[in-house]
C-alpha cells in the first residue's frame, strides 16, 4: 500500500524510501532528489495510516530520519507533488474530511485563546532571541532588495503596514491587537508621537513589551494590556493586527470585525496582517495543530471579506505578499541552525527536531503550497483616507521606525 502511495505521488524529482529492514527504494527520477528512511515496522504502520500527523511526529522522535537533503527539501519535494496531485480524488476527499472537522479545533473562546497562545508564545524568551531578529519580530517581514538583511526587512514590513495606517498628525489613538515583544507599537509611540494601546494573551510577551516601554522612554503614550480583544471598550483612531488574526478562529470571524468596527472611530483606519491561503478555504494541518498552533487556522480571502461586510466596515486596500514570508522563514532556519546546540540545552533534542520540521514545512508552504500574507486596509467612511495610495509611499520613505532601544536580556526578562 504504501509503495503504491509513494508510486502515485511523486512524479516531480526522485525520492528514495529505505525500508526498516535496510532496502531502498527509488521513486521518481531526475532532480531534485532526497532519502529518508524509516527505522521500525510499527513507524512505517503509523505513517502509511495517518500520514499528515505521524510524518512530523516520526521525525520528532527519530523514527524517521533524512538520509540526504535535509527536511525541509523532503518536505519541499513532497509538498510540490502533493500540490500537483491535488486534482485526484483522495486528496480532496482528505481536504474535505479535515474542513469537516476544524470548527471543533478552531473553537477559541477567551480562556481556550490565551491557553493556545500560552502554548507558543510563552516558551523561553532566549529561544526567540536565538532566531529572531532583535526586535524580536515573528511575522513576515518585508524584502525590498537582493541581500537585506532580516533586521532591515523587519523595519521595512513595520514600515511598510505604518503607512498604510495613514499616520497624518500626531497624538492619534492606536490599538495593536495581538502586540507581541512591543516592537511595532513601540516605534509607532516614538517615531509617529502616536497613543498606542497594545494587547496581547501572553504573559512572557507583555513582561518583555513593558520593559521595553520604560527602557524606550515612552512610558506616557504607550502602555501594554494582559487583554482580550473582545473585552476592550472606547474608540481607536487607528487599530493594527499583525499576526493575530490566524489565531481567531472561523467561527469567531463576524465578532472580530464587529469588534474591530466598534473600536474603531469614524474617520478611522485599520489595517490587518495575517497569512492566509490562495486557493480557497481548508483546514490546519493535523501535525501544526497539535504541536505548534493549537487552534489556530490560515484563512482564505473568500473566508475574511463576507464577515467584514457584514459588519459594516469598507475594505480600501488589500495588498497580497507572495514570498516575504518564505524568505523570512528561511533566515529564521538558518538562524536556528546556527544557535541549535544552545536551543538543544534550552530543552531537548527532540524540540529542536519538531521545530525544524514546524519552520522548514512554513517555508514550503508558501513556496509551494499556495500561502501568502494578506494585508486587508479598512475604515468605516470612503473619504477617511486620500483617493490615490500615493500617500502610502510617501509615508513609508519618511518613517524611520529603527527599533533603537535594545531588546531585554532573556534571563533578565524572564
């Protein structure tokens, strides 16, 4: 059975399968070519019945292990034949299987919320320091030449989403939904003179964020909140949500952007960051959903705009970044390579297997698998912002937003 899947599937480049009594077996031909081999029967049983969960779980484990590339070109590969294959019957009565089943998964009420972001985010502050860049931004960041370095793709994607906030005069409200280390709501206190309100659900995020308000000497006009969205009150002139949204979950949608329009004041504008996924609406993967991002979802367009019509609020701009995220992720990899023997004393071996496998399959995803980040502009008036998005470029060269504070010491904000 399972020789048979391997036959079906791969079609693009060589992948060669050695068997647990040492036999190897070629599928495929031509390049690129990878090898794994799979070390028990019992493993080989598990991974020819649940594939989509027991592949990541295998390699965590050692079970399965890559006898040429490295994982993210077996996931690459893999992943570019699984996309050709998508046609055939059985991938999209598996597709259609795993829709069925995701609002269980997706259900984050306000104490399952800060649970699942408890998961990911509240791991060691020196571990994100080892792959980060030192404004400790984890989301996509924004190339705009051969070579950039990360820290300078981060300052230009903080940037790149300030000018699309259309930051016109001083001393303007802000709400950063989903705030993170601080770095974007801090620059927008310091370099826009803006009020900024950020919240998060992670206890380690905000002990580092109010740190780095008082090392910044923003005190009075940014300040950071233990909250959930759906328990904020008062009007925003500005809201920004970057990385969040793929954390709300489909059935909690409509209530987002009915929020985020009652925040939000009438001459307002909001601007929302988050992945999502081209080729209409799906499911989490079953490996990400359990080790990585319990309960979080990557939505497709079709998903977002009907709730945002529904609540009222004007879509003014969408802009879509293809392969920012890709080559965000391959720095993040290369980073995490580098440092993985301290990240290995930070918790063990197999953590740093399931992390290469969760960052290596992201980067294929959005090099293979159709994922982008959405950049989705709204306001509740047509005449909040100029008719033309000649401003968004003329902002976005003006702003400095260098990030010039340093980052806390990890064992000093733990």
């Amino acid at each position: 059975m399972f020789r048979h899947l391997l036959r079906s599937v791969v079609r693009q480049g060589s992948f060669t399968f050695t068997w647990p009594n040492g036999r190897g077996e070629r599928f495929g031909s031509g390049s690129p070519h990878v090898a794994i081999k799979v070390h028990d029967r019992a493993a080989l049983m598990r991974l020819a019945v649940n594939p989509d969960l027991a592949f990541g779980e295998l390699y965590m484990d050692g079970r399965l292990t890559v006898e040429q590339g490295d994982i993210a070109d077996v996931l690459a590969l893999l992943m570019a034949n699984l996309n050709a294959n998508s046609g055939s019957l059985a991938y999209r009565m598996g597709r259609a299987l795993r829709r069925f089943t995701r609002r269980v998964a997706q259900y984050n009420p306000a104490p399952r919320a800060m649970k699942n972001v408890a998961h990911h985010y509240d791991l060691s502050a020196k571990l994100y320091d080892l792959f980060l860049d030192k404004d400790r931004q984890y989301s996509c960041a924004y190339f705009t030449a051969p070579g950039e370095t990360l820290e300078d793709a981060q300052i230009g994607k903080k940037r790149h989403i300030a000018a699309k906030l259309f930051l016109d005069r001083p001393g303007l409200k802000v709400l950063d939904i989903g705030c993170g280390w601080g770095g974007l709501a801090l620059d927008l206190a310091r370099d826009a003179k803006a009020d900024v309100l950020g919240i998060t659900l992670s206890t380690e995020q905000i002990a580092v964020a109010r740190q780095r308000t008082l090392r910044a000497q923003v005190a009075d006009r940014c300040r950071f909140g233990l909250t959930d969205y759906r328990a904020l009150t008062g009007t925003f002139d500005r809201i920004v949500s970057v990385g969040m949204f793929e954390h709300v979950g489909v059935d909690f949608y409509q209530a987002y952007f009915d929020k985020v329009r009652d925040l939000l004041a009438d001459g307002g504008v909001a601007l929302i960051h988050t992945i999502g996924r081209s080729d209409g609406p799906g499911a989490t993967p079953p490996w990400i959903a359990k080790y990585i991002f319990p309960g979080g979802y990557v939505p497709a367009l079709s998903e977002v705009l009907p709730a945002i019509e529904k609540s009222g609020l004007i879509v003014t701009d969408i802009e879509i970044l293809r392969l920012h995220y890709a080559e965000t992720l391959k720095e993040w990899r290369k980073r995490f390579a580098a440092n993985r023997g301290e990240i290995a004393s930070l918790y063990d071996e197999r953590f740093c297997r399931m992390w290469e496998f969760y960052l290596a399959g992201a980067e294929m995803a959005f090099r293979c698998d159709g994922q982008a980040v959405f950049q989705i502009q709204l306001t509740k008036r047509l005449d909040a912002l100029p008719i033309t998005r000649d401003y968004m470029l003329e902002q976005e060269r003006s702003m400095r937003f260098a990030g010039t504070e340093e980052m806390p010491r990890a064992d000093r904000a733990a």
